[in-house]
C-alpha cells in the first residue's frame, strides 16, 4: 500500500536545489531561505492533491512557472510522456491540484527564485 506525496523542486536559472548537493553560483540564494519558501508552496499544494485510486502509484514531475501575484502562467507541463492510463490520470490530478490551489501565496520578493517550480508527486511506502 502506498500514500501519495509531493515533493517540490525549485528550478533556479543557474542551479536546482534537491535533495543532492550542486554547485551553486555564488551569488546563489541560502538553503534555508530556499527551503522555507518551497515548504510554504509545497503545503499550499499538498492541500489540493487528490490522486485517484487508479494513479496513486505514479510518479509524475510537473513543471510550473508562476505569475509574480501567484497565479500559474500557462499550464503545467509533464517533465515526462507516458502513455498508460494510471500516468495520464495521475498528470491530470497533479495539474488539478496545481491549478485549484492558485494563486498561490508567494514571498513578496524573490520572483526570480520561485517563478518556475517543478513540482514531484510521487507515491511512498506507508510505514
């Protein structure tokens, strides 16, 4: 059995920050810093995904640019095509949740930061 999660990716112009280390310019913005901002649209997010049964076990990294007031800037474009149902299904319910959850409440300054999120919804053991 699995639980859905969602785990967010910032995208920067000069550097990705994951969970495995990068090199980073030197003028690149603080972790902690970073990480506070894409817990707080992480959260935002998280409360509208609603994967259904069928798509549940689907890993899905959807990338997103964002309107400096919060709003999506377009629609959100799968990193990846697949062509099973449960893919498609899941894509379609991490778009859902994306575009029912905007705008988004983002910091008033930093748009270069988090103008482009990529965001992972992906399944996780229960434990």
């Amino acid at each position: 059995m699995f639980t859905p999660r969602l785990l967010a990716t910032i995208v920067l112009p000069c550097a990705v920050l994951t969970s495995v280390a990068h090199a980073q310019p030197a003028n690149a913005i603080p972790p902690k810093q970073l990480s506070t901002e894409a817990t707080s649209i992480y959260k935002q997010i998280q409360r509208c995904w609603k994967p259904r049964d069928a798509a549940r076990d689907q890993k899905v990294a959807l990338m997103v640019h964002f309107k400096p007031d919060g709003s999506l800037d377009g629609t959100p474009v799968p990193e990846e095509k697949n062509g099973t149902d449960a893919y498609q299904m899941a894509v379609a319910d991490a778009i859902s949740a994306v575009t029912q959850c905007q705008p988004i409440k983002l910091p008033d300054s930093g748009y270069e930061r988090w103008k482009l999120f990529v965001f992972v919804f992906a399944p996780v053991p229960n434990r």
